[in-house]
C-alpha cells in the first residue's frame, strides 16, 4: 500500500465524519476486511455494525459476517444481486463504482422470502442521497437486512487481487487498523471455520413448506420446483408461460411428490449457493427420479443434474459473476449475452455419452449447457430468466418446456420459437 | 464466417469539412475503417476533401481522393478505381447523403458497387421520421405522440388525450417559425390559431413535449447471425430539451434500476433488427418518464456517430474498426477484443468508472440569442473524463473543457454572476446550468437539492453529487486559511477530482504550496487501465486513466519515453489539423523506436485511438496533470509543438517543474511570444513589423492608436483564433470596442497594431534544425488582409506574388529561424502592402496548415519535425542541399486551394461577417491542374456553387477599379450580364463595359440587396469601401450568405473566380489520387 496505515485512518475518520453529516443519523463507522490470505482492505461501514476482533474472534462463524469474497461486474442492478440466494455465504464485490443510485425496492426481491442470503457488499462509492418516492436507500436497506456493508473500498485492488488469487474467505473487522499479530488471529480464525463444501446453505435458502403459485395465463403444465434457493424470477418466467409451479423445499424428498396424489409434467431444479460436491443426498435423490419425468435446471440445478447423469463438477478459480458472458449456441453458432453467476461449473469430460452438449461460454469455453435426449434432462448454467441482466435468453424457457411437454430439441425448439416472434 | 472474398476493393467516404454536428469522430472512425479493411487485404478507396485528417494522410488508404462530395466527383473516383463496394456508414450523414444520392443516380448499380455497412433501405427506414415511428409501434415500442389537424378543434381532441405540455410544429416552415410550446391552457388556443396561420398549408403537427423527461442512448452492434450486443450505455445529465450533442452525459446509465435498462436494451436490439442494420453499429436514443418510466424511443442512426466515437473512448471497445470487420462479413464472436486480447467481441463491455462528457461552446464566437441550448447542436467540440466517481470524472471534464474553470466551480466565485443571473441560468437550458446549480447548493444547502430537481429536471442523484462536493468545499474553506489542509482532507479533495488550484484558492494558499503538501504527504495519483471488463481478465491495454487513493497498476511504459501533448476539444481556431499532427508524431516517433505517450482530453479524436501510441492518458491538458504523467512514466522529454495553443498555455509551469521539452529552447518560445522582445528580435533582423504598441490599461488605448494611425487592428494576448479581436477606423469604433467585454490590464495586455489595409497576406511553414531550414510551403490568402488566416481561401502555391516578394520571405525566414534556433516547427505570417513585406507573427509551433502542406507538398513535415529533434538533421534527412541551406516544397498536385467552411447555419440570427477573429470550424482543399479548377474544386467541396451563368454583380472600392474592369470583361465574354453600383459602373463604362446601375443599401429601395433577395443576383465581387460604407459591405454580405450567393471580397478573389467558373463551364469533371 502506498499510503501509510495512519494516513489511511486519518482519512476514514475524515470521511466518517462527512458521511454522517451526509446520510443523516445513518450509523457508519470505520471496518477492515480481512481475507484468508491476510490482504486487508479498509473501507467506511454501513448497514450491519462489523464485529470487533474481540467479539470476532469469541463468536461462530455462522454469526460473523465471513463469506467467500466475489466480485460481480454488473453495472446498476445491486437490489437483484444482492437479493439472489445464490450469495449464501458470500460477500459480494460489487466492481460498478457508483451503488445505491436509485435507491432499493421490495418489488424487486429476488428471494421469496424477507431476507437476502449474502454477508458483506463491498462498494467503492455508497449513494447515501434522496432517492425516488416509495424506495429505500441501500443504506436503510442493509441496515433492515443485516447486511455487513463497506464503502470507499478500492473494490478495483479486491477485483485484481481475486482474479490473480482466485475467491477465498474474508470477513470484515470493525476496527480502524490491524497490527500484524491482529490479522494472524483472524486468519487463524478463518481457517478454523468450515469450508464452503463442509457447510449447508441450500436448507436456510430454501422455502420452508411447498408452495404452489398459479399462472396468471391459460395453464398448460404443472412442474416442481425443488428449491435449493431460488431466484423468484425464475418462478416469474415459468408462470408468464402458463406453467403452475410447485416449489418444493430442499430437505423433501422429492420421490413423494412424484408418487403422490396429481401429476407434473416436469422437475425443474432451481439455482442456489454452495459447492453442488456437497450435495449427494440431493443428487441420490434424482438418480432415483430420472427418467421419471424430464428434468429442467438453472446453474446450482444444472450441476446437480450433470452429477445424477454420472458427471462432476470442479470450483472454478473466481467463477462467473456478471451480466455479459458471452455463450455460444453450438448448433445455431449464435451467441447470447448472458447473466451469470457461479462459481463451480461442469466438466464437459464426464458427461454421459446421452448427453449432447449443447451451449459453451465464448470467454473460456466452459459448459453453458447441456441436454440428454434418453435420459430427459436439459439444463443451462447461467441465468436466462435475467434479474439482473440481458432478457435475450429468456426465450430458452420455452425451449425448456417445449422439451418438457414435446420433447423437442433445442435447435427445433429455438427456430419455432423465433419464428413466433415473427 | 470469414471475411468475404468476393470483394477485394472497397470504397470508404469521408465526412469531409469540420462543421458543428460533424467533428473530428469521423476521422477517427474513417481511419480505424480503413485500418481494419486493410489489415484483412483488401484494397481501399477513400474520398475525403478535408486536408486536416489523418486518413487522407498517404499510406493511410490504398488510393487518397481528396476531391468534392458530390456524385460527380465521386461517380468519376468509381470509374477510375473499380470499387467492388462502398463503406456507408463511416462518413457521418455526409457520407450516408452521398451514398443515397449515388444509389438514386443509379450509379452505383451501374458500376457494379456494393453498398456495405448499411444498406440503403435501413439508412432510409431510419431517416423517414413517418415509417420509422410506425416500424416503432409495429415493436410495440412508443414514440411521442403526435398528431397533424388543420383545426383548433382537432387540436384540443388531441390534447385532451396527452394534456399539456404541447409541442406546435407548424407545417412547411422554416426553422419551426410560428410554433412553440404550450405549457399553459390559457396559450393553448392563441398559440394553435398562430401556428395554423403560419402554416401555408394551414397544417400543424401537435407533438407530445418531452421536456424534462430523462435523456438515454444505447450504442449496438449486431452481425449477420443476429448476435448483438450494447457496447455502451450513456445518460444525460441534461433531460430532454437539449441536444444531446450539448448535454453534460455520463456513462454508464447511472439512475436506471435494472429493469428500465434490459427493457430499453431489448428495444434497442429490436429496432436494429427490424431496421435492418446486421453488420454495423448504431446508436438509438431513448426518453424516459421520470416518474412513470414510460420509455420512448427518439430516432436511431445507422451508422457511426459523434456518440460512438464516445462510446469506444469511455469503454475502450473500437467500434468503428468492429463495424468495418462486421462489414465485410465477420460475426461479432469471431472478432477479437483487443482491448483484453483474450475475449471476444460479443460481450458487452463493463465500466468499473464514470466517463463524462462535457461539450465545449463557443459563445463568443456564436452568441446565443436566448442563452439557451435546444433542440439543434451548437457545441463546436467536448472534453471526456474518466473517474472511478462520477463527481471526480465530472471535474475533471470542466478542465479539461478548456475554459478556463477549474472543475465544477460557484459561479459568482469564478464568472461574476449575480443571485439573480444563477437563477436565470438555472431556470434555461443554458451550458453552465450545472454550475449554476452548484452555486444554489452551496447557498442553500441540501434543502435546495428539491428545488433544483424540480427546475432543470436533473435526476436528484446528479444533485446530490454536487452536493457532496459542496459539503467538501465547505470543510475546505472552514479549514483555517493560510494553512495546509491535513493529509485526510486533501486526498479526499483530490478523490474528487479537484485540481491543486482549486484546493489553493479554497484554503488562500498558492498552487505551490497545495502541490508540496501532496507530495509531502505522498499524496500521488495512481494509473488505471481501461480494459472494458471492470477488472476480471488481465488485460494489458495501453489505455489509461489517473485517480487516488488506490492501488497503482501500471509501470512506466519505458525508461526513455516522449509524451505528446496533443490538442483537447475542438474549438474554432484549434480542430483536427492539430490532433493529425499529434498522431503522425507518435507514429512516426514509433517508426524509430521510441516510445510515445499521447495525453488527450478529446474522445473524437484519432490520437486518443489506443493503437496510436504506446499508451495513452484521457486526461485534462492542464500543466498539472501533465507533470504527473511525466513524473510518473520518468519520460524522457514533452512535445509541445503539435498541439496548437494547448500546450503552449503550460510552458511556464512545465519549465519551472523542470520538465525537458523537445525542440525549439523555452527562451526562443518566450521571444516569439514577448510582443516587446519579438519586436526588438525584428529590429535587429532588419525586418518590418506594422507599428504596434501594447496598451496595459482602456485609457491607454485611444493615445497609442493615434500613435500609430487608424485604421488599428485590436486584440487582447494570449487569444487563440483572435477572439475579440477588431479593425477599429476611428476613435468612435474604438471607443465602442472598449465598451464592450474586453479586459485590459497588466495581466491581459491589449495589442493595437497598425492595420495594413488591402494588404496580401501569406503563411509560410518551416522546419528548422537550427543550422538549415526546410520550408513545407508559402500559402497565399485569397481573401483580403484582416479576414483571420484560417478563415480566408489560401492557395498553394502563391499565385499572384513577386518573386522578390517570395524571396524576401524566404530570407526572413531564414534569419528568424537562425535567430531564434528554432529546432521543429515555425509558422510567420507575413503581410505585403505596396510591394513591402512585413511581419505580422512568428508561431514557434505547427499551424493548421501543415497536414494540408505536407499531403500537397508529399513531404512528411511532422515526420521530418520528429527526425529532427532525434537528432537527425535537415541535410541528413535529405530536406536541404548542405547544412545552412535553406530547401523547400512545392505542390505537387498543380496547384491546390484551401477553403474554410462555416457552422453559420446553425445560428439563426448571426451575422456571417468574416473579420480578424476566426470563426469557420472546417476546411477544404481543391486539388487541379490550373489555378481556376483547384479554386472551383474547393468551392465546391465547401459547398459553394459557383454560377457559371447569370447575373454578377460589382460594388468595389476606387483603388480597385482599374483592376476590376479586365475581369468583369472576362465574365461579360463567359456570357454573364453585369450590374454594378453607380461608382463601379461609371467606371466600368469608362473602361468600355456597359452594365445595369443598382442602388447601394443607402440609396432607396430597389437596392443591390433587394436584387439578392429576388435571386437576381448569381455572383457578388464586393471589395471593402473603407470605415464609411463597412455597416453597408456587412449587410452585403450577411444577404449573400443567407442567400447563398457566393461572393469575393478581392479583386484577387473576384480573377480566381472567373477561372474557377471558366473551368466549371468546361464541364470536365477529373479526380486525381494522391
């Protein structure tokens, strides 16, 4: 760092003081973030107070606000990102400079339920003004969420640094500076924590009974969601096309609802955070369903899919977090800019000889996407129902339900859906 | 795909003159087109008359033709070369016209032509306002509301639909006469019942108003296979009601929630579709409702613009370079991003910083009758900056404006505005309105934040940043003065982006002491690297940008660099011929090895193209800025001699830094510039000056004009493209000139030379090594003395000079060169008046007409330039016989002729009087192999027909007469009828033509301007007729411009005429290629 410790907390008092006068009784206070590899950031507080590193280093993790540190490259759009379960057990990055601009909105909730899932967002520069009649400003928002915020980070240095590191655990501190002795005890403390893939997120993420939610439009299908946390816009997306959608809790078995009382017509299998090599009893359970019925997912969902098909999956070094990767449609050679956001991916190598694959990411040629005529199963990686991010690959639902209801193939599928636009 | 190999050649028009609207991004996107069609091998054509660009610099294009616009020229360019097709969409609307008008002429099918880019049918689905707004609606997008009655009742039907505020756009009027906005239902049926009266079809448009409502755009690229993506998205922070030309705008989007963006990002992607642009860029525009968020969409362009050339400044992505690959048959993923050289081109660039954009006017130059911005572009240029806050990049952008302002700033502090003039401002559209909103919150307070939203419909987000700033400047000023602010709170004024001189003047402390306390405190910028992912591939781009307090990224790009100070925004005076300087600087610099820094502030430009130089800064050109990217990169030496004015403003405070500069020593540069020590120089040389003196205060003046004798030419120091300057005849001119805003004082002298009525005026550029010099070329004006050099049509080579005369020059060149070792570029100005040569000025720098020297002369003068401060000498280049001798160029082309071109149209009520302060904006060559085709071809090319029938008529001075008569024969005998004022007649009459005797403007009613009015008049050869009749000669003028008739005010300009119309009756249209 080219600024001493003590110019870095002069000037965070300084700013302290400015921000407080600013956002008007909002508390803030000076917080350091501490990565697994002893990088330290400083930032200005906001939302949830950090812990001191005396209560750090006295309570569990569970309770501190330690995450995988990811950067998401969106610009705007931090309600959606922020409220995406799928950031269970993160921190979140945000690489755009200026957050907060328009202020939050519960409409645009990505969970279903009150709170979002992520445990630090990590900002360069906070909006802290009036905002639009009705909205919240992210502060006020944080603050209700519990969410641990950091301003006037050099989130840019963060970025770098994940991209050369790869993402790692860090928590954040609320202490102005850190002796060395200081960060070798929270480093200590971060490694005494459970990995990633030692611990469970999907349960916390999940609904807690089943829920049905009826299309607003003429029905044409019934399918399951199992939900390992999903992202309300993909609920959205399946209603606006007359599906009714039962969203299943992750800790069901799923067996039941298939051999109960009333029909579905397919299992779509939802987004949601952590590592998917921590979810073997999810994945037995669909080994034993496949074939039952056609089996749709999205990002966590596609993993475990890949993994029922005898697949596996590998962490990537900082995975995919943003709203414009590139995928290329290997049958059309059309490419979509998509929304992404994960970590972990499949190994195109271990796919079962039924299995097509069926989308690669332009960038780094990773899987986007596959589909298994004989085994009934379609999944994507990212996120074609958007929320943030570009709509154009929205039109991949219907390539999904017409392989669910039909069983029609992507190329197909994606010509007649074109040409009822036109 | 691959590229197409069925085409090999490929023809790419230029936008040709600088005009307002139509700037320097089309050479920018015009060179990177034909770079990127060349490196795929195919043969490329390019037509551009406009000698100031770098793509008509040879090597640049396979074949240059630097002819006229028109479809005759370019039909006879077609038959010479063969093109397989032709580039559309690169030339900006010019280009775009030309195509048309060549496909309607069936020219282009005729001979085989493609048409590439966009196709004709999509540039005119996009250009037809009626079929574009139903192909909207077919989206199931929305446009204004509009409808079109023949009656009141109507009218109100319509209004009780949409409500108020209305637009009146009365049918088949000129510049929207009669109509207006109705904000009130009481002007409702008065202002319909106007409007319907001033339509002679008794027809209005009635238009939904979308003031106030946010101003968005969208820059897309799609290919064949209908992959699309948005390269940029940009806000304006002026809403709707000002041309986005002219608003202060951001990228990315700032106060957009998400989906607001994907839906108008869908309909942007849609419209490209169904326009059917499917291998190119465009840009579409958007107005969203504040409140309701109602999108609708405003028009699109197919093709690149001022805003896409913005867009690849703010985000680092070429698009230009991507439209011509897609052009030619490349899908968007199979185009590499070179920017992270690892990506492809289908993804959608990232910004992890603001980019600002703030316009540059000219409101000396073009007064604004209502001080207010609208819906026509009136900016002559704009300044971007790059922050990772907006409000950083936003002060930044102010100073790198150009306009003296040190960043945002309260306008009472800076410009002496009244409470009460701020509100006014507030209250208009006017180009400080962000300003003056400043200046309401630093009164006021956070309370006014409401108000100001609600008054100039700013988004409360832009508010509030200026707010923040407000509350910094508060500390700032609360800290005690005299005293260095503390570390904390000066890294915090400059993570703002504020300048050492604004923290100085808000703690009372000089610059200096602001300067040591950052570097006492380490306070240091760092560099960040554009890289169009915010960070998430390694991206080792040569683009970068300054901000502080965060982690450094970039060494120095090597030990032993050269930074160029190139030029900033366009301005009248200071445009594109600069920055084609800078740029054939840095790449001929890389032609021998060096490495280059080019600092540019200008998005327009070539220069700020990444490929130019091995890294560029988008940074203000302030001497600040400048020694710390010197510092920072341990370069070796700074040029300043390419950039115009620009650099020249910081040579005191680079000096006194102690930062090496390159070429001609500080002490000359003082010289030239001291008027005392210059004029001393010139006495010494033996050499003629008129008489001038230097008035230090007004009541000074009157005494040193008598002095040296009236008439006197007047101008402030220091001034560029002569702003405010003035021939005064008498003491009652100049008692009115001092009335007016001019400053005088010890700070800001006020010169007052003697003004050598009738004289010829010549520009002469040279390089020197100190020991030999090399003259690139002598000009010749065509216009009379006192019309500003770079308004005035010049030739190459002097057409009607002495060959003592020439040699005179020759020699004071030489000895000034000698004296003032000038080692580089020097521009004289020279004045000859009854066959004595005087010295008007001696610039130690390059001047506008060295691009247009070097293509005519095919000597590379800035290649030569850079070879010489490496230490190679004139002799050694081969440019001089021996050392001490003195070379020089000639055309090579015959003769070639230079013409400006103007923005006056854009100004209703301005007079298009030509004088001493410059005020055209571009500038044509004619190229021909007699003087009378290079004069009619650069007419042309400006757009100025010259008659070769009808009626001219002559109105010149006594002196002329005599000189006259022989030409208006010519023009008799070339079949035209004469009509002359009553004095020019007799005369006439007594040298044998007989003519039609018309009245002057002072002598009743029909006069010569009725005569103009009624289009009886084709040709108009006025020359001045001294102080008396000046009002009468302006009028003459003003109504010949309006009317565009052309028109000479020297007898010079009147024989160039009568060869030029010669040539044109000749009917032989040929092209030649450079």
């Amino acid at each position: 760092m080219w600024l001493s410790d003590r110019m870095q907390q002069n000037f965070h008092a300084e700013c302290n003081k400015m921000l407080q006068k600013v956002s008007g009784g909002c508390r803030v206070y000076d917080t350091t973030l501490v990565f697994a590899d002893g990088t330290c950031y400083k930032g200005i507080g906001f939302g949830r107070k950090a812990p001191t590193l005396e209560q750090l280093l006295a309570g569990g993790f569970a309770q501190m606000p330690l995450g995988e540190i990811v950067f998401n490259t969106t610009m705007g759009a931090y309600h959606e990102i922020i409220t995406d379960p799928s950031y269970a057990g993160q921190s979140i990055v945000m690489t755009a400079s200026q957050v907060g601009n328009y202020g939050v909105d519960p409409d645009w909730n990505e969970m279903l339920g009150e709170h979002p899932f992520c445990t630090a967002l990590i900002l360069r520069d906070l909006y802290e003004g009036p905002v639009p009649n009705g909205r919240r400003t992210l502060g006020d928002a944080c603050v209700e969420w519990n969410i641990c915020g950091l301003t006037d980070v050099d989130t840019r240095a963060i970025t770098l640094h994940i991209r050369s590191f790869g993402s790692q655990y860090a928590v954040a501190v609320g202490e102005v500076s850190l002796s060395e002795p200081d960060i070798a005890r929270v480093i200590a403390w971060i490694a005494r924590c459970p990995t990633m893939l030692e611990r469970d997120f999907i349960s916390g993420c999940s609904v807690v009974e089943p829920v049905v939610f009826s299309p607003a439009v003429e029905q044409k299908a019934r399918f399951l969601l199992w939900d390992f946390g999903t992202k309300h816009s993909i609920v959205k997306e399946l209603l606006a096309r007359g599906i009714e959608v039962t969203v299943v809790p992750a800790n069901r078995q799923i067996r039941d609802f298939l051999t109960g009382t009333g029909s579905y017509d397919a299992l779509f299998l939802s987004n949601g955070p952590g590592d998917p090599a921590s979810l073997d009893t999810i994945v037995h359970q669909l080994q034993g369903v496949l074939d039952f019925l056609p089996i749709l997912g999205i990002c966590l969902g596609h993993q475990l899919a890949a993994r029922a098909l005898g697949g596996t999956t590998e962490k990537m070094l900082y995975g995919h977090h943003g709203p414009n990767h590139p995928v290329r449609d290997l049958h059309t050679q059309n490419v979509y800019v998509t929304a992404q956001n994960h970590g972990y991916c499949v190994d195109a190598a271990t796919l079962p000889a039924s299995s097509t694959l069926w989308l690669v990411n332009d960038n780094d040629q990773s899987v986007e996407g596959f589909y298994d005529a004989e085994r009934k199963v379609m999944t994507v990686q990212f996120h074609p129902e958007a929320a943030p991010g570009p709509w154009e690959a929205r039109k991949l639902f219907d390539v999904f339900i017409d392989f669910a209801l039909e069983q029609s193939l992507p190329a197909a599928a994606m010509e007649a859906s074109d040409a009822s636009k036109k | 795909m691959p590229a197409r190999s069925d085409i090999s050649s490929v023809l790419i028009i230029g936008s040709g003159p600088i005009v307002i609207g139509q700037a320097c991004e089309f050479d920018y996107s015009g060179t990177q087109a034909v770079q990127a069609l060349k490196e795929e091998g195919y043969r490329v054509i390019l037509v551009n008359p406009n000698p100031a660009t770098v793509m008509t610099t040879p090597g640049i294009a396979d074949a240059i033709y630097m002819e006229p616009l028109t479809v005759q020229y370019v039909e006879q360019i077609i038959v010479q070369e063969h093109p397989d097709a032709i580039l559309t969409t690169m030339g900006g609307q010019t280009g775009l016209n030309v195509t048309i008008a060549l496909q309607r002429a069936g020219i282009l099918q005729r001979h085989g032509v493609e048409v590439i880019g966009a196709s004709i049918a999509s540039i005119e689905l996009a250009e037809d306002r009626r079929r574009f707004k139903e192909l909207v609606t077919s989206l199931g997008l929305d446009s204004a509301k509009s409808v079109t009655v023949k009656s009141i009742q109507e009218a109100q039907a319509f209004k009780r639909l949409v409500g108020l505020p209305l637009v009146l756009r009365p049918s088949y009027t000129l510049g929207g006469f009669g109509g207006g906005l109705v904000f009130e239902e009481s002007d409702f049926e008065p202002m319909m019942r106007a409007a319907l009266a001033a339509s002679p079809e008794r027809e209005v448009l009635v238009e939904e108003s979308l003031l106030g409502w946010k101003e968005l755009e969208l820059e897309v690229m799609r290919d064949r296979h209908d992959n699309a993506i948005i390269v940029c998205s940009i806000e304006n922070v002026d809403p709707m009601g000002v041309h986005t030309g002219d608003s202060i705008t951001v990228a990315p989007i700032q106060t957009l929630t998400d989906t607001e963006y994907q839906r108008m990002r869908m309909a942007a992607i849609g419209i490209l579709r169904a326009v059917g642009v499917d291998c190119g860029g465009s840009n579409v525009q958007f107005a969203l409702h504040p409140d309701d968020g109602r999108m609708v969409v405003i028009e699109m362009n197919p093709r690149v613009s001022r805003s896409s050339a913005l867009a690849s400044k703010a985000t680092g992505f070429p698009i230009a370079r991507c439209s011509a690959k897609l052009a030619i048959g490349y899908t968007l993923d199979e185009v590499l991003n070179e920017i992270t050289g690892a990506t492809a081109s289908s993804f959608e660039p990232v910004l992890d910083y603001c980019a600002v954009k703030v316009p540059r006017f000219e409101m000396e130059k073009f007064p604004m009758p209502s001080k207010a911005l609208g819906t026509q572009m009136r900016s002559v240029g704009e300044a971007l900056a790059l922050g990772r806050t907006f409000i950083e990049a936003l002060n930044k952008a102010f100073r790198s404006n150009e306009r003296s302002m040190e960043g945002l700033v309260p306008l009472e502090q800076v410009k002496g505005y009244t409470e009460s003039d701020i509100e006014e401002i507030l209250a208009s559209a006017h180009p400080l309105r962000i300003c003056a909103a400043f200046s309401v919150l630093y009164r006021e307070g956070s309370e006014a934040i409401g108000r100001i939203c609600d008054i100039t419909h700013y988004d409360r987000w832009f508010v509030h940043q200026l707010y923040r700033q407000v509350e910094l400047e508060k500390q700032l000023c609360a800290h005690p003065h005299g005293q260095v602010p503390g570390t904390e709170l000066l890294l915090k004024a400059k993570r703002f982006g504020m300048s050492n001189v604004r923290i100085g003047e808000l703690v009372a402390l000089p610059t200096k002491m602001i300067e040591d306390a950052c570097e006492k405190s380490e306070i240091r910028p760092v560099v960040h690297h554009v890289d169009t992912c915010a960070g998430e591939f390694d991206a080792r781009t040569p683009y970068c940008y300054m901000t502080y307090g965060e982690a450094d990224e970039a060494n120095p790009v090597s030990g032993d660099s050269v930074v160029i100070v190139a030029s900033g925004p366009n301005r009248v005076g200071q445009g594109l011929e600069f920055d084609t300087c800078c740029t054939l600087a840095s790449l001929a610099y890389r032609s021998i090895g060096r490495t280059t820094i080019m600092v540019n502030s200008n998005p327009e430009t070539v220069s700020t193209d990444f490929t130019i130089s091995d890294r560029l800064y988008l940074e203000p050109l302030t001497s600040e800025h400048i020694r710390q990217i010197v510092e920072r990169e341990k370069a070796s030496a700074v040029v300043l001699q390419l950039g115009g004015q620009t650099p020249l403003s910081m040579l005191d405070a680079l000096h006194d830094a102690g930062v090496s500069m390159v070429g001609t020593s500080y002490e000359s540069m003082k010289i030239a510039d001291d008027r005392g020590s210059f004029s001393r120089l010139m006495e010494e040389l033996g050499l003629a000056q008129s008489a001038n003196r230097t008035a230090f205060a007004r009541t000074e003046v009157l005494a040193l004009a008598k002095e040296i004798g009236f008439p006197v030419l007047l101008r402030p120091s220091h001034v560029l493209g002569g702003r405010n300057m003035e021939i005064v005849y008498d003491e009652v001119q100049l008692a009115t000139y001092l009335d007016g805003t001019v400053l005088v004082s010890d700070d800001s002298p006020l010169l007052v030379d003697h003004f050598l009525e009738d004289a010829f005026e010549y520009d002469l550029d040279a390089l020197s090594d100190g020991e030999s010099i090399y003259i690139g070329g002598i000009l010749q004006h065509i216009e009379a003395a006192g019309i500003h050099s770079g308004d005035s049509a010049a030739v190459f080579p002097p057409y009607a000079s002495k060959p003592e005369i020439l040699e005179q020059m020759r020699k004071a060149a030489f000895s000034i060169a000698m004296a003032l070792q000038i080692k580089g570029f020097m521009n004289i100005q020279f004045a000859v008046q009854n066959d004595t040569l005087y010295i008007i000025e001696v610039n130690p720098r390059a001047s506008r007409t060295i691009p247009f020297i070097s293509k005519m002369s095919q000597v590379d003068l800035v290649g030569a330039a850079v070879r010489i401060w490496e230490g190679t000498s004139l002799f050694e280049q081969g440019l001089v016989v021996h050392p001490g001798a003195l070379g020089e160029g000639s055309c090579k082309y015959g003769w070639a002729v230079k013409e400006a071109v103007f923005s006056f149209d854009r100004f209703v009520d301005i007079d298009p009087q030509l004088g001493p302060e410059m005020r055209s904006t571009g500038e044509v060559v004619g190229i021909g192999a007699t003087f009378g085709e290079a004069y009619a071809k650069s007419q042309i090319a400006g757009g100025n027909q010259l008659p070769i029938r009808g009626r001219v008529c002559v109105s010149v001075n006594k002196k002329d007469r005599k000189t006259i008569a022989p030409i208006v024969r010519q023009l008799q005998e070339l079949g035209f009828e004469v009509a002359a004022t009553r004095g020019t007649a007799r005369d006439l009459f007594d040298s044998g033509i007989v003519c039609e005797t018309v009245l002057k403007t002072d002598e009743g009613h029909p006069n010569i301007i009725d005569h103009m009015n009624s289009g009886r008049i084709d040709l108009l050869v006025n020359t001045p007729m001294g102080k008396r009749a000046r009002r009468g000669d302006e009028n003459l003028r003003s109504a010949a411009m309006h009317q565009k008739i052309p028109y000479t005010t020297t007898t010079s300009a009147a024989a160039a005429a009568v060869e030029a119309i010669r040539y044109l009756r000749s009917q032989v249209v040929q092209v030649v290629a450079l």
